[in-house]
C-alpha cells in the first residue's frame, strides 16, 4: 500500500533529524489561498486609507497569519503525508477559502 494512503498518527519531526522539506502542492495551494486573503485585506485597506481603515486592516491581518502559522507549524513539525493530513489541510483550506471571498 502507498505510503499516502495508509492512516498514520501525527509523529513529531526531530530538528536533529536530516531530512529534506518536501513542498507538495497542497501546500502551494494552501499558501496560495492565504495569498489571496492578505491582497484581499490590502485592496480594503487602499480603499479606505483611515485610521479606522488602518485598524480594521491590522486586526484582520494579524488573525490571517495566526491562522496560516498555526497550520504551518504543525505542517512543518507533525506532517505526515497520509490520508489523514491531507483531509485535514482540505478541511483547513475551506474556512481559509472563506476568508478569501469574504475579505
């Protein structure tokens, strides 16, 4: 059975492991979407050059990376590459997908 298809728990990634990092393109696509949420924030904020505007771009800008480092992080740290991780980066990608068309 490939690797990709068998369900495996979350193990953490030793730093003093060598091993190369692997960019799949789910992970592409996964930043990509974050791409779009950040050039969404920044069309608001050019739209709006106020104070408020302002505000309101920083207060959303910082719950977008939150939420694209959490995901990296745990990414960089637990990843796996079975079926579980990748139906949660999906799952993951949908609220972020959200974010996109909203901002």
């Amino acid at each position: 059975m490939p690797v990709w298809l068998r369900w495996q728990p979350p193990k953490l990634h030793a730093d003093e492991e060598a091993r190369e990092a692997k960019v799949t393109s789910v992970d592409l696509f996964y930043d990509l979407i974050f791409a779009v949420v950040v050039a969404q924030l920044a069309t608001g904020l050019s739209a709006d050059l106020t104070a408020h505007g302002f505000i309101v771009f920083v207060v959303l800008f910082v719950a977008v990376v939150r939420i694209w480092s959490s995901e990296t992080f745990y990414s960089d740290h637990f990843e796996t590459l079975d079926v579980s991780y990748r139906i949660s980066v999906f799952v993951a990608m949908l609220p972020a997908g959200g974010l996109a068309v909203a901002a």
